[in-house]
C-alpha cells in the first residue's frame, strides 16, 4: 500500500524520543527516508550525537541530529516515536506534555507496563490491583497528553537483528488509520515489512506479555531441557499469553499475529534477547539482583511478572507460568521445583480459547 500522505511526510522533520538500543536502530531506520531528529535527556549524549554520530557508543546515521530540549523536537516533528522504558514512560511524557499538541501523532516502541496508583502507594503497598489500575503505554499518553492519535509498534524486532538490516517485519497498531499509514510510509523498505492492526491494546499487550514466556524459555535453555520442552512452554505460553490479554483488553486475534507468536519464537529463541537472558542466568543459579546489578538495558519482563501477579490477585484467572516465575523472582523459589509444578500442572484441554 502506497501512503497518500508520503509526500507530505518526505522532507519533514521526523522525531525519536530515547536512544536506547530500540530508539537508535528505529531511528537509523527512519533517517534512510527522511530528516530525524532525536531527544536524548543528558547533555553529554546529545553532544556525542551531534558530534561522534554515536548514542552511548551505538552508531547513527551522520544525518540524525540530536538535542535534548523537548520543545525543539516538540515544534520540529508532528510525528514522534517515543522509544522509552516502561519505567521512565511516564515521566517522560509527563516532560512532553506541555510542548504536545492534538496534532501531534505519537508511535510507541515499549514492551512494558506501568501504574495508575494513588500517590504514595506502590505496588508492594497495595499488592492486588484491578486492570483500570495497569495502564499501557498508549494508555498513558492518552492520560498525560493532549495528543489523541497514538500507535504503537510491536513485532519481532531484536534491535541487534535490525542494525545489521536482517529482514524482520513489525505492527503498527492504532485506532486510527493515519497512524497506520504514516508509519508504514516512514518504516517500510526492502528488509522491513510492516502490517496494520487496529487492535491497539492487544498489540502493545502481545509485546508485553511475551517477555514472560521468554524468560521461561530462556531458563529451559539453561536447564538444557531440550527442544520438545521449548515447543511445549511456547504453546502454553501463548494460551496464557491469550487469556491475560482477553482479561486486560486485548484481542485473541492479535494474540496469534506477528506481534505475538511472532515476537514470542523470536525471543523464546534469541540470545540476543534481555528477557531470555535473565531467565537462563536464573537457570544457572545468579540470583535477580545479581543479574540486574550487571544488566545495562532493561529486561521489562521482570517487572511485568510484578504487575500481572498483583491483576491476577482480583482476576478471575489462573495464569500458572507467570505464577510460578513470580516465585522463583521474588520469593526464591528453586526453579527446577517451579518446573516440576508446571509438569504436573492440570492443563487437559489443549486450546480452549476458540
Ligand atoms: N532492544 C530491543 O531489541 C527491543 C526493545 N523493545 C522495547 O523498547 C523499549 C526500550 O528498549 P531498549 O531501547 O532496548 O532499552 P534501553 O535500556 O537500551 O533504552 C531505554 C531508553 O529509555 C530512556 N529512558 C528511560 N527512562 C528515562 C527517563 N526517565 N527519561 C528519559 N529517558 C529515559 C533511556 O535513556 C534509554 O534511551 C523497551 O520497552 C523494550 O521492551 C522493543 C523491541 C525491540
Ligand atoms: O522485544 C524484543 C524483540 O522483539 C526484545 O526482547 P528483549 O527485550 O527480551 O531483548
């Protein structure tokens, strides 16, 4: 599909906010068909970007200009991809709030979850919470910003996958078609296929909920339980995968596209992903804080298994992987015995969700 609004688009400024691994091989996509500029909060990397063409050592395209003023990229750049962890996702778009407009149309890149509590109270304060108290990131601009039409973008996409210009496809999913368009305009190329999806909470779920699966799988790697195992934990995965998103809002039918089974094989089987990474150094017997002590990028999945056991504490629902990882998380748990439970686990219905 040709976009009608690719001309318009061509030479405008297009804008990256976060130059983490994700925000720079998004940004280096964009700049092969139009000017971008990118925020980076801190001074110094801005410099390194304007002058070294590098973010924190990861190379950009020389034509990429940095600044870390939000009001810059704010006037610059009607279309924003916003490549933030989940846990400074907030923050930030509470930063942005004041220089964004309705016209403004913000793409979201996050796999991760964050909370609608009352102020003073955290996660560990309150312990169960309802699904109006997990907001996804789409969710939280909408909260925190004037700007209406949001998307985000969700697939399997491992960044050091994507720098090397592997092929790899992705979603764009939104509520409205512009969004979808635009971003198929500035992304698309030979090597990077892009699909549509109107499905915006079962997407950005899709990407969220993977990340637990994947560290199961990468804890079945370092367990060496072999490949029958992995085939197992991934067709069990995306069933839990698929009532917790039918639960927080999601469809089935994103559940089973590229940006769930999709993205799930991809980091159910890729050393290069952060969340298999922890689970197989579990599998190895680190315990977490050693792990995150030594951790640069974020492993979003941890903090999602937090989340989804706190919604699973006033949901109707059972979801055992999770329930089991939170243990061997949080409350150390030995994780052969986790694997044990979930061996003996009554699961006799083999799809149970169509
Ligand atoms: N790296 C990958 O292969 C992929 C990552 N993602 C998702 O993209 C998101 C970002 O991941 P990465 O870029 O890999 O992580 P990263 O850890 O490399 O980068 C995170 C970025 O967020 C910025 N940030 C965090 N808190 C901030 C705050 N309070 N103010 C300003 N900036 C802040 C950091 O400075 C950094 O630029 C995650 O949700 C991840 O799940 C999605 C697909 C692929
Ligand atoms: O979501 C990703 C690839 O699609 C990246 O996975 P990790 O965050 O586990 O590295």
């Amino acid at each position: 599909m040709v976009s009608k609004n690719s001309s318009e688009t061509k030479d405008k400024w297009i804008g990256v906010i976060g130059v983490g691994s994700f925000g720079t091989a998004i940004a280096n996509m964009l700049a092969e068909k139009s000017p971008v500029m990118v925020y980076a909060r801190k001074e110094e990397v801005v410099h390194e970007i304007n002058e070294k063409h590098s973010a924190q050592g990861k190379p950009l395209n020389p034509k990429i200009k940095g600044t870390y003023s939000p009001a810059e990229i704010c006037e610059n750049c009607d279309i924003l991809f916003m490549m933030i962890s989940s846990s400074g996702f907030q923050d930030v778009v509470k930063t942005f709030a004041p220089f964004l407009f309705p016209y403004h149309l913000i793409i979201h890149g996050t796999k991760g979850l964050c909370l609608n509590l009352n102020p003073g109270e955290t996660l560990d304060s309150v312990q169960k919470i309802k699904r109006s108290q997990i907001l996804t990131m789409s969710e939280v601009i909408l909260q925190e910003s004037v700007v209406v039409r949001v998307g985000c973008l969700a697939g399997p996409n491992l960044s050091k996958e994507l720098v090397k210009g592997q092929p790899a496809a992705t979603v764009i999913a939104s509520k409205y078609n512009e969004v979808i368009i635009e971003g198929q305009s500035l992304l698309r190329s030979e090597k990077f296929q892009v699909y549509g999806n109107s499905d915006i909470i079962g997407v950005e779920l899709s990407g969220v909920l993977k990340n637990i699966i994947a560290i199961a799988s990468g804890a079945l790697a370092g367990l060496q339980l072999g490949e029958n195992a992995k085939g197992l934990l991934i067709s069990r995965g995306m069933v839990e995968m698929v009532h917790l998103s039918n639960a927080l809002g999601g469809s089935v039918k994103s559940v089973i596209g590229l940006a769930g089974i999709g993205d799930l094989v991809t980091t159910c089987n890729s050393v290069d992903s952060r969340n298999f990474t922890v689970g197989f150094r579990l599998a190895k017997g680190e315990k977490l804080n050693e792990i995150l002590a030594d951790m640069e990028e974020v492993a979003e999945g941890i903090n999602t298994i937090r989340v989804i056991k706190a919604f699973l504490e006033t949901a109707d629902l059972r979801a055992p992987i999770t329930e089991y990882l939170y243990r061997v998380l949080f409350e150390d748990f030995d994780i052969k015995e986790a694997l044990q439970f979930l061996m003996k686990y009554p699961f006799n219905v083999d799809i149970d969700f169509v």
